[in-house]
C-alpha cells in the first residue's frame, strides 16, 4: 500500500526520482548546491542532527547548545518523530546499521 503523503505531486515525484538517481555522495552535493541555498541544506542537515539526537534521549538544551537548533525546530522534529510519517526513523535506523 502506498504512503498517502500531503505533498505527493508531479513535481515532487520528479524531484524524488532526481535525488534516488544521484549515485554518490559527491553527485549529492553537487546537486543540492544547485537546487537549495546555503541555509536551506544547513537547516535539512540540522534537522537531521536533532531527530538523532532526540532518538538518543538527549535533551533540548544538549540539542540546542550542539546544533544550534531553536526549541521550536527541536519540537517539531520531535512531533515528525513520534507523530510524523515514519521518515525519520526510517533514514536513522539505516544510517545506524550501515
């Protein structure tokens, strides 16, 4: 059965099947580089950093003071981590088992 996401379209199936092309971690910046700013692909990695930090029991003010995360980005990857689409955990479980 298939996800049923609020931000399944077109355009995001193309840019999905861009980035499960991309063959290495080099192609993978090259590509970001051009599609987000600066900020834009330091926040995803941020918010990155924060779910493994949460899934890791640490706490806000360990997270804040490491990441430099604000408490409402902190609160909102954690609600994606316990209420959100599985994402996540999913990503983290297999970064954990490479």
């Amino acid at each position: 059965m298939e996800y049923q996401s609020k931000i399944r379209d077109d355009q995001v199936d193309m840019l999905f099947d861009a980035i499960l092309c991309l063959k290495d971690r080099e192609e993978c910046y090259r590509f970001f580089e051009d599609l987000c700013t600066i900020n834009e692909i330091k926040s995803l990695a941020q918010r990155l950093e924060v779910a493994v930090m949460l899934r890791e029991k640490r706490t806000y003010h360990e997270i804040a003071e490491k990441t430099g995360a604000s408490t409402a980005t902190i609160s909102r990857v954690n609600r994606s981590l316990t209420y959100g689409a599985d994402g996540y955990n999913r990503v983290i479980d297999r970064l954990t088992s490479k």
